[in-house]
C-alpha cells in the first residue's frame, strides 16, 4: 500500500470518526433535553421565567419592552409592549409548553414552545413580532410580504435597538462551555 493510499485511508477513518462523535454529542444533547413549564410569566417578547430561571425562545429576537416602532403611516407604535402582550396571551392558551436543552451565552435555557399545536416561536416572527435569529427565515419572509407587525413601517433590529440603548444581558450568569459547544454543533448541523 503506498503512502498516498495509508494517507488517505487515515484520512476517511479520521472524518468518520469525528462526524460520529459528532452525531453522538447531538444525541447527548436532545436526551438532556427538559420541560420548562409550571408557573411561568413572560418578561418580554422573546423570554419568559419560572422562579428565579429564564428561557429564551430559540431561533427569534423580539423587540425590547420599551422598544417602539413606526407604522407605515408614521404612528409611533409599542411595538415591544405589543410582543410581551402577544407572548402573555400564548402563554395561557391551554397545552402550552416549552421544551429545550441548550443554553444561551447568557445562560438561559433556549426553548421552542408549543400552544397545543401551533409552534409559538414561529407565530411571533410569522405575525411580526419577532425576527428570526437562526430560524424561522420562512415565517419572517411571510410577515415581511403580509406587512405584519414591525414589519409595517420602520424599526431597529432589536439587537440594534440594544446596542444603541447600551442594553445587553451581560450581567447575566454565562453558560457553560459544554452548553455553549452543543448550541454550536446544532447551529452549525441545523440540529433542532
């Protein structure tokens, strides 16, 4: 066997073995997967909290409370209250239920939530009252053609909005590097 061949078969073996560990932290991860239900309340249009805990709804970026935007027809609107209204409304319907395993970098829990049947994550960027921020590029699309919401007028980016406001979350506890390499790896494979 020549050189180029051992070079190559190392090579394949390698891959293999790493796209399987791969596959094997993704496995990890949705088993560590949890309920975040109970006695929950919304504390903007993109989080909610139980105790003393957050969860942050993946894959979407709601604009901040105090963030308002403009209608087409120039009205200044609370766009942020509105979000916050819309995910307080969610959050009573009946069956309604958050399930997740990874943590942001700020350490909260990223959740997709369900009321019943309907993928709540996916309503609030669909009705335009959320971006999508690593999914749900459909549903933004479907706002952004209906004029739904924020995306009837002018607005900043809520991450925008934060910067230009001097608001981050970094005062929050960071995750854990192992949290933070499982979001990663399912970012980056498009794991949900």
């Amino acid at each position: 066997m020549t050189a180029f061949r051992r070079s190559l078969r190392d090579g394949v073996v390698g891959v293999a073995m790493l796209l399987l560990a791969l596959l094997i932290i993704a496995k990890l991860d949705r088993d560590g997967e949890r309920d975040f239900s109970g006695d929950l309340y919304v504390v903007d249009g993109d989080t909610i909290a139980k105790d003393k805990s957050r969860a942050r709804l993946e894959g979407i970026d709601a604009p901040e409370f105090s963030q308002a935007c403009k209608r087409r027809d120039g009205e200044t609107w609370r766009c942020g209250v509105e979000a916050r209204r819309r995910l307080a409304e969610l959050l009573a319907a009946p069956g309604f239920l958050c399930k997740g395993g990874a943590l942001d970098r700020y350490g909260r829990l990223l959740v997709r939530c369900r009321a019943g049947e309907l993928d709540v994550n996916g309503l609030m960027v669909r009705e335009g009252l959320a971006v999508a921020y690593g999914g749900y590029s459909a549903e933004e699309a479907a706002a952004r053609r209906a004029g739904s919401g924020i995306w009837n007028g002018s607005f900043d980016r809520p991450e925008v909005w934060r910067r230009a406001n001097g608001l981050d979350a970094s005062e929050m506890a960071p995750a854990d590097a192992g949290s933070r390499l499982f979001a990663f790896l399912r970012r980056f494979f498009g794991i949900n």
